[in-house]
C-alpha cells in the first residue's frame, strides 16, 4: 500500500511538467515534437535533437527559450549537470527575469535554477539593463514611425483636399475718367469705401448749402419797372425794369453771398483732393486671386474623420462705381454709376 501511494506522488511530480510543457505556445514544428518527446520522458533525446536544432539556427527568441529549458531540464533529469547549466544560463541571457513554476518543475530542477541566477547576479542586472534600454528604443521607433504615419495620412489628406480646390483669378478693369468724378467716385472704384464715403459726404453737404444759399440770394431781389420822361419808342412811351436788394435786406445779402462763395469753394477745394488722391491711387486693372473647394460629385460621400479646410465664407458684395459714355444727338454724353 505504501509502494503504491509512493508510485502515484512520483507521477503527481512528473505530471504538471507534461502539462504545462504541452500547453505552451507551438511555433516551429520540431518544438512541438521535441515538447511531445520530452512529455513522453525521452530526456537523451531531447538533449540531442534540442542542440541540434539550436545550432541550426533560424528560430525566434521564443522558441530559443522553449528549446533551452527543454534540453535544460533534460540534462538536469539524465544528471548531466553541465549540460544542464550551460543551457540554462543560455536561456537567462536570452530572459534575464526567467524563472521555473516551482508548481508544475520538481523542486530540485527549480533550486538549480536558483543557484544558477544567484552566480549570474551581475550579469543578469546588465542583461536586465539593456533589455529595458532595448525596449525603451523600440517603443520610441514605434512612436516615431506612427508619428510619421499620422503625418503622411495628413499630408495625403490634405492632398486630396487640394485636388478638390479651384484658384479663381479675378481681373478687375477701372476706368480713368471714373477719378475725375465728384462725391468720391475713384475712391469707390479702387475699394476704399470709407475714404469715399467722407468724400462724398463732405462735397454733398457743400454743394447742398451752395445750391440753398444761391436761391436765398436771388431771393432777396426785387423788381421795378420806372417809366423814363421826354423819351418815345413805337408805342408812344419808354419804360425800363431794374433789378435790384432793397437796401433794408443789405446784412442777409452779404451773408447769403458769403455763405455761397464759400461753399462753392470747399466744395471745388475737396473735389480737387479727391480727384489728387483717386489718381494718386489709381491702376488700371487689378487682379484677385482666390480658392474656393469645388462641389464634391454626386455618389461621393465626405470625410468625416479629418477636416483641414475651413468653411466657406459667403461673398459680400463690395461698392464699385462705373463711367459710361454714349452719343447723343447733340454730341456726347455720359452715365455714372454707383452701386453699393
């Protein structure tokens, strides 16, 4: 009975290894035979085959590792501790933080691996180092690479979003004769609407007071008809009409009189500055360039993950002024125009 109970805790010890080794990963199809026969307790073969196919090359750092604790722990349980050592030091160098299930290796295969590591303290630490140093490069090669990625999905983008963008050129003719013309008419043409707008002002309020001061003073004159003595024309009498400002009305004609003259002249005095300053600034034609995004095609749905245009601004109107001329029955006319 006691044989018996000795017999199952011997394979209660040898069973976890077989289980453990069978679920780990299968890449290279003699790993998973070698793994197969070291289950199946064929330890010299294993030894054999696992150095065999490690010299061979051509593996991935797993399978190096699987390859190592298989010959390892096969060395270990054949007694050939040299072996078993050089193989395990070999997968340390390759994992420096690696360490055996003491639930599913026997004890004394995890104890001589724990002897192993405490004789490659130091180099472990220097592996351990470059290790971290190896995977701090890599994370930033890998965030350099989706940096340039995202940036090369931009710039497409952006290309694209280009591609679907017109350049309008816009010619503007002026007019010369368009600068010789009162209420700031040049300065409309060329755009600059608020200096316009002053000139326009200014000469409209003069030439309003001019005008009501010219009435009022021809207001104030009267008309009388005096009959002339010892003078005879066809119809037997002379008579003459005279024009003229009472006397009593002499303060308002000299105020209308001044009031006029001095309106006619601000007015002519601003004209001048503005015809001075609409030549001043004066070019024949202007060119304006613009982009605006060409209408997608019907069937073809926008990107709704990345925009990198701005909307469309809607076109304000801007003031421009215009100088027709035309003949006319009795010579030549013309025609301003000013729209707002």
């Amino acid at each position: 009975m006691n044989r018996g109970l000795a017999l199952i805790a011997l394979w209660l010890v040898l069973w976890p290894p077989t289980v453990s080794l069978a679920q780990e990963n299968a890449g290279d199809p003699e790993v998973a035979a070698l793994r197969a026969s070291f289950d199946y307790g064929k330890y010299a073969e294993v030894l054999d085959r696992a150095g065999a196919r490690i010299d061979r090359g051509g593996l991935s750092e797993d399978e190096l590792v699987e390859l190592h604790k298989l010959a390892g722990l096969a060395a270990f349980n054949l007694g050939r501790t040299e072996e078993a050592s050089r193989h395990l030091r070999a997968l340390l160098r390759l994992d420096p933080d690696f360490s055996l299930d003491p639930f599913v290796v026997p004890p004394p295969a995890v104890a001589f691996m724990e002897g192993i590591k405490s004789d490659m303290g130091n180099e472990l630490e220097f592996l351990r180092q470059e290790r971290r140093l190896r995977q701090e490069r890599e994370k930033a090669e890998a965030e350099r690479r989706e940096r340039e990625r995202v940036e090369a999905e931009v710039l497409r983008r952006r290309a694209e979003e280009l591609a679907g963008q017109v350049t309008v050129r816009t010619v503007e003719k002026r007019n010369f004769l368009v600068n010789f013309v009162p209420f700031g008419a040049g300065q409309f043409q060329q755009g600059r609407n608020s200096l316009g707008i002053v000139f326009a002002a200014t000469e409209g309020a003069l030439a309003v007071t001019s005008v009501i001061s010219y009435f009022a003073y021809e207001s104030l004159f009267e008309e009388r008809t005096i009959e002339l003595d010892n003078v005879l024309d066809e119809d037997g009498k002379a008579s003459i009409t005279v024009r003229f400002i009472p006397t009593n009305r002499e303060r308002q004609r000299d105020t209308w009189q001044l009031l006029k003259l001095a309106s006619a002249a601000g007015f002519y005095t601003i004209y001048a500055l503005g015809v001075v300053d609409a030549l001043y600034h004066h070019e024949d034609q202007v060119v304006r360039t613009s982009v605006e995004t060409r209408d997608a095609p019907e069937g073809d749905s926008p990107r709704s993950d990345v925009s990198l245009t701005s909307p469309r601004r809607p076109r304000i109107p801007r003031p421009a002024a215009s100088l027709g001329l035309y003949p006319t029955a009795g010579g030549l006319g013309a025609a301003f125009t000013l729209s707002f």
